[in-house]
C-alpha cells in the first residue's frame, strides 16, 4: 500500500512541475494574454487553455463561434432524408486535443455556480467585460445542466453540450484580448 501511495505522491509532484515549467514558457509566447483571459472560465484551467491556444490558434480567426464549434467537432451530426431531420451524436472532427480538453473543463458545470477562493485571483487583472462574460458563463451553464438532466438526459451528452457552450464563451474572451502578432 505504502508503494502505491509513493507512486501517487511522484506522479503528483510531477504534475506540478510540469504544470509551473508550462506556465514559465507561456510567458515568453505571443498569447499570454489569451490564455491569461481564456483561465477566468470555469474549467479553464492554464493547462486547457494552453492547449487550446496551442491547438487552435487564434481563436479570432473565426467569423462567429458556431464555425469554430464545427472546428472543433462539438456539433451534432445530422441525418436526413426528404422532409426528415435527425440529429445523432457529436460530429468528432477537427481537433482532438481541444476537443478533450473542452470536455474535461466542462465537468466542472456539474456543480452550482458559485465564486470560489481561485476565480478572484484569476479575474482581478481583467477588464471589466471579461469578468462580465466570466461571470454569466458558469450562472446560465449550471442551470441548463441541472436542466437537462432533470429531462432525463444522460450526463455525457449534456457534459457535450456543455463543452460547446464553453466554446462560445471561450470565442467571446477572445475577441475582447487584444493581441499583437
């Protein structure tokens, strides 16, 4: 038992490690604002938002946050034939990466919306309409998510729609971090 708890405590450690080296080399790339702005989201941690940015992008590139929804493959696929329209489970194209990630941090909707000891630290060097956006995300999602599952839908698929809210909100801090190539 003693081994396994070592093992966890080194895979712990580690983690940290690499999470600080992570930060130190966001530092020194074009996107640390973005991804500074992306962690004022709930279940946006530096770790998601680093990779977004990393696999993604700018994220600015997008018209609207639908195109970049499809991007991601959070979309419903559709079937249909003559006046018939279904909709199936997630499209799954574009990037993996992000997509996982997306979904990881939109677990986080699970629970109520409510300001804990992190999110001030993370929201006190935004400006004013990033903590607005920031804000309005985790008060509309958990309250959908209690929402859809009170319907009888599965925890997975509303964890689903969820990430793809997360997206949109994810485009909308965005656009407010001005960058400079």
């Amino acid at each position: 038992m003693q081994e396994y708890v070592r093992a966890v405590n080194e895979h712990t450690e580690r983690l940290g490690r690499l999470e600080q080296e992570l930060r130190e080399h966001v530092k020194s790339w074009r996107l640390p604002p973005v991804v500074n702005a992306l962690q004022a989201l709930r279940g946006v941690p530096c770790t998601v938002a680093v990779t977004m940015v990393a696999d993604i992008g700018d994220l600015t590139r997008f018209a609207n946050p639908s195109e970049l929804m499809k991007f991601l493959g959070v979309v419903p696929s559709e079937y249909a034939s003559g006046e018939r329209r279904q909709q199936g489970a997630m499209t799954k194209t574009g990037n993996t990466h992000a997509r996982r990630v997306l979904v990881e941090g939109a677990w986080a909707y699970r629970y109520p919306a409510k300001v804990s000891r992190h999110v001030p630290l993370r929201l006190e060097h935004q400006p004013h309409s990033m903590q607005d956006i920031s804000w309005k995300a985790p008060v509309r999602r958990c309250k959908r998510y209690q929402r859809l599952v009170a319907k009888g839908k599965h925890a997975h698929v509303v964890t689903v729609a969820m990430a793809r809210e997360l997206v949109g909100f994810v485009w909308a801090i965005a656009k407010e971090v001005p960058v400079t190539l």
